[in-house]
C-alpha cells in the first residue's frame, strides 16, 4: 500500500505500456516468424508463426532467460508481464534480450517486406 501511495504506479503503467507497444512495434513486429503483437498495460503477448516449428516460442523463451530475462511460453506465444514498477531502462532490456532471441531461434536478420 505505501508503494501505491509514494510511487505513481498508474502513470508509469501508462508510461511504459505507450513504451512497450512502440518498441515491440519497431524491433520485434518486422521479424518474419511475428504473427501477432497483443498489448493491454503491460501484459504483452507475441504470437510467433509455429506451422514448421512447434518449439520455436518455447526456445524463444530460453534463449531470452540464457541473457537474464524471464519469459513464458504458451503454445505460440511469448508472454511478456512485467511488474507495474517497471522502469523505461528494463523495458527496453526485455525488447531488446526479445530481438536477440528471435535472431538466434529463427536465424531471422531479415525483416518482413509488407
């Protein structure tokens, strides 16, 4: 409760929710396995087309928690929950730590074209 209190918790949802949909927009949208991007606050879901690799998200997932961030599978999707205290600098950690992954469990260095 003295969190909520001293520490403008809905603002900074706000904040790095508007942060978080334009950096999953610019860095992580573009790639070719990217299906879909689903953003409410800040839980995020990146659907990642499966059809030839059934694994890919959850190797995904591994290959983010190898570089120190947590994320879950389910099915397709990666999920992305970050803590409502989230600063702009982890933010772009978890986008960033999410690129590199995809990079590595798609071989992907090329973006979609559309």
């Amino acid at each position: 409760l003295q969190l909520l209190t001293s520490f403008p918790v809905l603002d900074n949802v706000r904040e790095r929710s508007s942060q978080l949909r334009a950096a999953l927009n610019t860095h992580i949208a573009p790639f070719k396995r990217v299906k879909q991007i689903r953003l409410v606050g800040l839980m995020g879901a990146v659907e990642l087309d499966t059809s030839d690799d059934p694994k890919l998200s959850r190797r995904t997932c591994a290959a983010m928690v190898k570089r120190g961030v947590l994320s879950r599978s389910m099915g397709p999707v990666i999920t992305i929950v970050p803590p409502l205290t989230i600063t702009a600098a982890e933010i772009d950690r978890i986008v960033t730590t999410l690129a590199e992954a995809l990079e590595e469990t798609t071989r992907d260095t090329t973006w979609k074209t559309t």
